[in-house]
C-alpha cells in the first residue's frame, strides 16, 4: 500500500456528551468517531477514514460471523498534566497484531501507517481523553474478514479499524487485590495454536471458565497448559508473576501458547533494571502451592493494557486455597504499579523512551 495515503475526515454533527470521568466503566463508552480502512486482494489496503462512530453493514455471509477470522490490540491514551497526549509502546502493538494476522492468514497493516492513523483519530477526540485517577483512553484496533463467501478459506476482503472508549479500572477491585480460581479441566490454547496471537476466538474459548469462576465469586480464572494440566499459563485478560525469595518469576513463551503482552516485556525490563533477578520458565500449580507452604510465595500478580497491575490475593485450586502477603499488595507490585503508571501518565521519567506523543 501507499504509506503516504490520505486519511479522509468527516467530522460528527452530533457531538455526544462526555461522560463523566470520576464514574467511568471500562470500555462501554465510544467517543465522537472512529477510524476505518479497507482491503481487497485486487486493491489492497485503500479508502481510509475517519468518521463519526457508528454501525457497520456487514454482509450476512462475512468472514467474520462463521470462521472467526478476526484479530485485536488494546493500548492506552493518557493526558499528561501538561497537556501533552501520549500513547504507551504503540509499536509493540502494531507489530503484535501483524504477528496475529499471519498466523490467520490476514493482510499486514503497514506499523508506521497504522500509527499514523491512530495519532490521526486520538487527536481528533483527544478531549475525551479522562484526566481523573485511574483513567484512560482505551483504544481498540482490530482487523477482520468481510469477505462474503461460505467455505473454510480465508477472505477476499479486509476492514481494519481503530475505535476509541473512555475507561476507568478493568477491575472493580482497582488496585487491591483480587481472587482467583486455576481451571485444570478447560483448555484455553496449546503449543501449535493461537494462544500467542489476539485472535478473538481465544477469548470466546475462555469464557466459560471465566464465568465459572466468576459464579464462584472470583475476579478471573487461572489457565494451565493445555497438553499436562498443570503448567501455568496465563490469567484470562493478563499474564502473571510470582515473587519467590525476592526472584520474579513468570511463565516463559517459548511454547507459543502465551500472549507475548507489551505490560509484561515493560516490567522484565523495568525490575531488570532496579538488578532484581527476573526468570522465565515453565512454573507449575503444584509448585506455586508448595512454595507458599514453604513461605517463599511473596507476591503474586497480574499484568496487562487493561489492569495494568492487579495484585492477587487468594489462588483456589480445587478444594485449596492459598492467601498471599495477608491479602494485600506486596512492595514489589505497588512499585511497578507506581514506576508504571508515573511513566504511562507522564509524571516520572521516560528512561526507556516507551511513550510517543500524539502530536
């Protein structure tokens, strides 16, 4: 494609009330407009724009609908107090969800274009950027067959698009730890599959674990490997960390079956560089249980765009249950929650060069 290519502008006429930013959801509230750009093998990527927010018509017979040919990013916005707009490791994004593509069989959004269209659009809403605590700009790209046809093949036809929701917290907990249920019968991915991509099909296969263990009264569900039953992998929206004798420990992604998060490769190098020791390798429920028994479980955690951090409290597996650090955040997640959100919000130094303005 034409990396130089005109984005079109067409501005709402309706403009659509803020919200009001101390009592924000997370991600069920759209701003003004939205980006979008097509692709068809003859023409390749073209007609991008953006618009006001609105419907899509998609053809009953689309890709999408019967084979799930769909992948995603989520990154975030923030409003420096000094007005500036900044995005955290948006090219992390881009190259993550080009990576998802292959893997379904999907056109590449060239990064630099893509970014450029996100600046585009988070420039045009950038007032409906949050500026209270624990707020943010959620942004949503995505990309998925439209193609009409039945058959298992992959489409003909493309739409990327990038839209755009005011949010507060993913979790109602915030930053106080949550409980969670390790699964050990359902399968969430395995070596060979998807488990490495955003594929939307990866969360709607972890949804019943995710609602069994929210009847059961915890925030998400704990996945294990999905060929022994007993390897951890990832939390349902994020990847996970022990804290073991002062050593952090997280599962590796050398299996493919781990989403490779941006949050996740900020904090290895983030506590790297404070000269903690940082390991990634297989860790299983059985150990994680013996070294709390021990006292050498100290913390544990969740990481991601959405939550951030989130401490966890309580593990159930089964008929055991686990408390760790009293219930309460450990040192070394409030101190990357803090190191991360002071850089992400523009209050502490940039030592890494993670932020790009939106200018």
């Amino acid at each position: 494609m034409d990396r130089d290519m005109d984005i079109s502008v067409t501005l709402t006429k309706n403009p659509k009330q803020k919200p009001d930013a101390h009592n924000l959801p997370f991600g069920k509230i759209f701003t003004d407009h939205m980006f979008i750009m097509e692709y068809t093998d003859e023409k390749g990527w073209h007609d991008a724009r953006i618009e006001p927010y609105g419907p899509m018509a998609l053809d009953p017979a689309a890709t999408v609908f019967h084979y799930a040919q769909t992948v995603f990013e989520g990154l975030k916005a923030y409003k420096a107090e000094d007005g500036r707009v900044l995005l955290f490791r948006p090219e992390m994004n881009f190259a993550r969800m080009n990576l998802s593509a292959e893997r379904l069989c999907m056109p590449e959004v060239p990064e630099d274009f893509g970014l450029r269209a996100l600046d585009a659009l988070v420039k045009i809403d950038q007032d409906w950027i949050p500026t209270g605590e624990n707020t943010s700009l959620y942004v949503r790209p995505y990309l998925m067959g439209v193609g009409a046809a039945l058959g298992v093949h992959p489409s003909s036809r493309y739409i990327f698009a990038i839209i755009l929701a005011p949010s507060g917290p993913y979790y109602d907990e915030g930053i106080n730890p949550v409980k969670i249920c390790i699964e050990d019968k359902l399968v969430r991915a395995v070596r060979g599959g998807t488990g490495f991509t955003k594929a939307a099909a990866n969360y709607a296969i972890s949804l019943k674990g995710q609602e069994k263990a929210e009847e059961m009264g915890f925030a998400q569900v704990l996945w294990l490997d999905g060929v022994e039953h007993k390897y951890i992998d990832e939390v349902g929206a994020m990847n996970v960390f022990f804290v073991l004798n002062g050593e952090l420990i997280t599962p590796g992604l050398n299996e493919g079956n781990i989403l490779a998060g941006i949050t996740r490769d900020s904090i290895i190098r983030l506590t790297k560089s404070w000269g903690m020791a940082v390991t990634e390798r297989r860790i299983t429920a059985e150990e994680l249980f013996k070294a709390h028994a021990d006292g050498r479980l100290e913390e544990a955690f969740g990481s991601g765009t959405a939550a951030v951090i989130s401490p966890i409290g309580q593990f159930t597996w089964g008929d055991r249950s686990i408390i760790i650090n009293n219930g309460e955040i450990g040192e070394i997640s409030k101190r990357i929650y803090d190191e991360l959100t002071g850089i992400q919000y523009g209050k502490l130094p940039d030592k890494f060069n993670w932020m790009h303005e939106v200018k």
